[in-house]
C-alpha cells in the first residue's frame, strides 16, 4: 500500500469481513508482482535514460510522472518507490486479510511483471496490451456482477473499474 500515500490497511479488516459474511462464488485476488527492474521504480530512472525523454533529471523524484519511449512502448510513467518485488514479503497480500482458499473458486492474478510497462488494472497493463487471465476467467465463470475492494484505491482500483467496462 506504499505507492497509494495513505493507510491502505484500514480496509483490509472490512474486505475480509465480507469475504467471511457473503457468499462469493468467485473470488479473485490481485498481486502486484514486480522484477526488481520495474519501469515504475524511481530508484530505476537512471538505468532508463536513454529511453527517457529529456534524458536524466535529478530533480525527478516520487510520484513524478515521466515519458519512456522504450525500450518497448512509449508509455507516461508515474514513479513509485520500490514495492512488490517478488519473492519478497512486500508482495504477499496482507497478512490479515482472509484468503480463500477453495481452488474452485480462487483466481490470484499478478500484475506489473513486465519491466518494461507498468500495470495498475488486474485486466491488462497500462498500454493494454498484454491481458492478464481475469477476463477470460471471469467469462468463463459468467461472472455477471463484480464487487472490488483493494488498498491501492487511488490507481489501481481506479484502472480495475474502468477496464470493467471495456
């Protein structure tokens, strides 16, 4: 919950409550999930500078938002401080939040792999260009209605609603 500037953690006790309370059919957990490399990392911006417009600014600094052209997609970057490296405790849900652990109706999906683009929506990275499984798994359940809750509400969940309507 870093990168949202606010106490994420407040939630976690009410998600879990209705995960104990409402009768889900599905329910799908999203991880942010990011190679140590991550394009959104602010510690990063000085190994990207030749994809950097403008080049390396020292002034640049957390929450800043700067334009790659590569070295795969031009895409305007929001700069983060490090969180969610994989394998690391920093990218394990929450550990009071409830997991489900019935295999029958769990999708855990992971976000943000990509070094090269960042992901805040569980459909797809910021480009839309590579999908992550949620949609299809989400179709082929004939999910119909979707409640969400997370703790990063300012992008993320931002960026999961509207990809629900594309």
């Amino acid at each position: 919950n870093s990168p949202a500037r606010q106490n994420g953690a407040e939630v976690v006790p009410i998600i879990s409550h209705l995960i104990e309370t409402i009768l889900f059919d599905y329910i799908a957990y999203s991880h942010d999930w990011h190679p140590i490399n991550h394009i959104s990392f602010v510690d990063n911006l000085r190994n990207r500078t030749r994809y950097s417009k403008g080049g390396y600014n020292a002034s640049i600094q957390v929450y800043d938002t700067v334009t790659y052209t590569g070295p795969k997609y031009e895409t305007k970057q929001v700069l983060w401080p490090a969180h969610c490296i994989q394998n690391t405790d920093d990218a394990k849900l929450h550990p009071d939040l409830i997991v489900n652990t019935d295999k029958n109706n769990i999708i855990h999906i992971r976000k943000g792999t990509d070094p090269n683009i960042d992901s805040y929506s569980a459909f797809a990275d910021n480009n839309k260009v590579q999908k992550t499984v949620l949609d299809t798994e989400l179709k082929k359940r004939n999910v119909t209605h979707v409640i969400v809750a997370g703790l990063t509400l300012d992008f993320v969940l931002e960026q999961l609603h509207w990809m629900l309507w594309i």
